[in-house]
C-alpha cells in the first residue's frame, strides 16, 4: 500500500460521515505537499480499497476536493493535483519568480506583442504626452501547463520599445534593460468572466475571477508599466500578514 495513506486514517465511530473526514485527511496531505501538483491522485477505487471505504465514499471526498479547487478531473486520464499560488501582497515579485520559487515550470502563451497608442485613462496613468507610444503585451500565465491568468500589460515606449523581445519574465527582461521595476501599487477585486475572458481563462462564462491591477514605478519614481491580470479563483490566494 501507498505509505501516503497511512495519514489517511478514518476513525468510522466519530459523528463525521467518512467521506468528510477523507476530504479533510487528503486535502491536509495535500498542504503537506504528500501529492505535489500535477501528481496523479489515486483514483476512486484504490482509495476506496486502500482504506475499506466504499467507492461512494471515496468519490464524495473527491467532489469535495474538486469543489474546493484542489484537484482536477481529466477524462481518460486521472484525477491531478491542481497548482495553486499563495501569493503575498508585501513582496514584489514576478509571475515567473513566484512560480520557480514554489517548483512549478512556469509558462507564457503570447496572444499579441504589440506597440500601439495609448488610451486616455494609460497616458494619465504612465504620465505620457500626447504623441507617446506604449508597448501592449497580452498573454495567459501558465504553471505546470495549467492557466492560472490573463494578463495584459500597458509599458510607455521610453521603457520597452522591442515588446517583441519579453520572454517569459517581463520583469527579468526590464532588469536585463537597465529599467526594472522596484515598487508597485496594487488594487484587487472581483469580476465576473465574460464570454471571451472565460475561453482564455478556461473557466465558465460569468465565474468569479480576481482582478489584479498594478501600476509600477522604476528606482526614480518614473510610471512604468499598468498591468490587469485576471487570475483564477482555484487557483490564487492572496495573502496579507496583519500584525499589532
């Protein structure tokens, strides 16, 4: 047997249905890292073998899991630990950064790398005149294959003139410029997906999604980057710590 099922153990003469206390079990071996994302879970039948539950039992603890966002199911091929990003709000750090750091392989896909004229809201926000140009970069933040987020970013030309040139890591290819980021403001709240933010996302239209955005200054207080990413729910948390 799996020695991971070991810290699985059901107590049948507690008040709680088993199938709560094998969600409960599970979900605390997944904190503990037992399963790391993108690992296999075992499936409805070894659970329910495993630990002489029945495969009802063993199937309700997963859709409690699922529900949660813990886990996803694949037709086919298995049930997978999903990635999810406890994320800090009193550190600055790149997408690419945050996920190496937690053992995912993080990814972009580019949907437009552009350069193009700014709206009015971006040329008050960036402090830009009116024959400025800025640098469009849209593209969906992946961790282990998975989309965690759609993110589009907003940088003055003076500060990315080649948005052609951005790897994966934005912020990484700015400190490569000469031109990184330093300090940032962030505003989060709560939208609902439209019909094409939930395609990209790869989410139901109108689910719940945060919505990220921040506006960076270079070393000399200079605005230079507005980016909105919309991040999925079941996947991010943010963390704030509070002390007194």
């Amino acid at each position: 047997m799996d020695p991971r099922f070991e810290q699985l153990h059901l107590d049948p003469g507690l008040s709680t249905p088993l199938y709560h206390q094998l969600a409960s079990r599970l979900e605390d071996a997944i904190e503990e890292g037992a399963w790391q994302a993108g690992e296999a879970l075992p499936s409805e039948r070894a659970l329910a073998e495993s630990l002489e539950v029945s495969r009802i039992t063993a199937r309700k603890a997963l859709d409690q899991l699922a529900e949660r966002g813990l886990i996803r199911r694949t037709r086919g091929s298995g049930t997978f630990i999903t990635p999810r990003l406890n994320q800090p709000l009193t550190r600055l750090v790149s997408f690419t950064e945050m996920l190496t750091q937690r053992g995912f392989t993080p990814r972009s896909c580019w949907l437009s790398r552009s350069l193009a004229a700014p709206s009015a809201d971006e040329s008050l926000r960036l402090g830009l005149g009116g024959d400025a140009r800025v640098a469009r970069l849209k593209r969906l933040r992946l961790a282990d294959g998975v989309v965690m987020a759609v993110e589009e970013s907003c940088l003055p030309q003076s500060v990315l003139d080649d948005p052609q040139g951005v790897g994966d890591s934005l912020y990484a290819f700015l400190e490569e410029a000469g031109r990184p980021v330093v300090r940032a403001l962030q505003h989060v709240t709560a939208v609902n997906a439209d019909a094409e933010l939930a395609r990209l996302a790869e989410v139901p239209e109108g689910q719940a999604l945060l919505k990220v955005t921040r506006q960076g200054y270079l070393i000399d207080g200079t605005p230079a980057e507005l980016t909105v990413t919309y991040c999925r729910t079941d996947y991010y948390d943010f963390i704030v710590e509070l002390t007194r």
